[in-house]
C-alpha cells in the first residue's frame, strides 16, 4: 500500500512539474509576442535560412576556384553541419507532431509572418540551422570577432522565431541543442568524410 502511494505521489509531481514548464513555456511566449519589433523578425527570421546556405556554399565556390584545400574542407564540416541539424530536426518535427502556438492559442498568440499551420513547432528549423552554423563557424574560426557575432545572430533567429508567434521557447532551445550538438559530433564525422573526399 505503501509503495502504490509512493508511486502516485510520483506520478503526481511529475504531472504537476510538466504542467508548471508547459505554464512558463506559453507566458514566456506570450510576452516574447507581444515585443514590438516584428519588422526585425521577420529579417533575422529569413537570415536564418539565408546564412546557414549562404556561407558554406560561397565558401566552397570561392575555394574551388582558387584551388583552396582547407577552406574547402571547412565548407564541407560547415555544409554538413547545417544539413544534419537540419534533419534531425525535420524527421523530430514529424514524429512530434507538435502544433504551432498560434495554432494551439489562436487567442493569446499573434502569428506575424507564420509558416503553413501544418508545419510542425518542435523543435525550431531555423534555431538548429542558426545555431549549427554559428558553432560550426566558431570551432573552425575560433576568434572572438566570429564566435560573439554569430552566437549573437543565432540567438537573435530564435528570438524572432518566438517574436513571431511561431515557436515556443522549448521549440528554440531544442533546435539550439541540435544545432550546437551537431557541430561538435561533426568535427569526428568529418575526419572521416574528410578522408573520403581527400585523402591522407
């Protein structure tokens, strides 16, 4: 009798801990929503689609042309990382199946410049591409000038990701994890793809 109690009283915490982080996830949202700086959003919402295609690509091409082996291998550990986080996060969207907050709170939750509704929210797309890229950048180049600018850039995608009433505050914070997860296990995944595509 007294391990049933034990166990329900378990079970209850852990109900009532999930319901006070679901609480904080929405309030915190709401108030991120309600910023008016929607105009920049929208700017740092499209950047980070932009950057995390934008700068493996131009470095790959400008290497190709000028014949320059390591920076090319740094636009492939770069590219890569963008597209693992990507697709973790992409298949997690799906098998999560997480509604939208303003499709979950049409009445609290403002949608400026919102993907299609059938978009699922967790984890956040653009907070694991923002956040690969700014790690990946920061481990190949690691200078103040280019870790401070790009982990600001890359928490500013996930600010505007909330701003915009598109992701809950978990949404971002796990497409960070991703992000940044994938940059450290790629410098090994890419020793051996380095090896591949180069040789010795």
């Amino acid at each position: 009798m007294k391990i049933r109690n034990l166990i329900l009283l378990l079970m209850a915490a852990a109900l009532a801990s999930g319901l006070r982080a679901q609480n904080a996830d929405i309030n915190t949202l709401k108030t991120i929503n309600r910023w008016h700086v929607h105009g920049l959003s929208r700017g740092l919402s499209a950047s980070g689609i932009i950057l995390p295609v934008g700068i493996p690509t131009t470095m790959g091409l400008y290497a190709l042309i000028k014949k320059d082996r390591p920076m090319l291998k740094n636009a492939v550990y770069i590219g890569t990382t963008v597209v693992e986080a990507v697709s973790i996060t992409y298949a997690a969207k799906h098998l999560i199946g997480r509604d939208r907050p303003f499709v979950k709170y049409p009445d609290q939750i403002q949608a400026y410049g919102a993907p299609d509704a059938d978009s699922p929210s967790f984890p956040s797309g653009h907070s694991a591409a923002a956040f690969s890229l700014a790690a990946s950048l920061s481990i190949t180049y690691p200078k103040w000038y280019v870790i401070a600018p790009s982990a600001a850039w890359a928490c500013g995608v996930g600010f505007a990701r909330m701003n915009q009433g598109v992701h809950y505050p978990s949404d971002v914070v796990a497409g960070a994890v991703i992000g940044v997860g994938c940059a450290f296990a790629n410098v090994y995944v890419n020793r051996w793809l380095n090896n591949v595509l180069f040789g010795k």
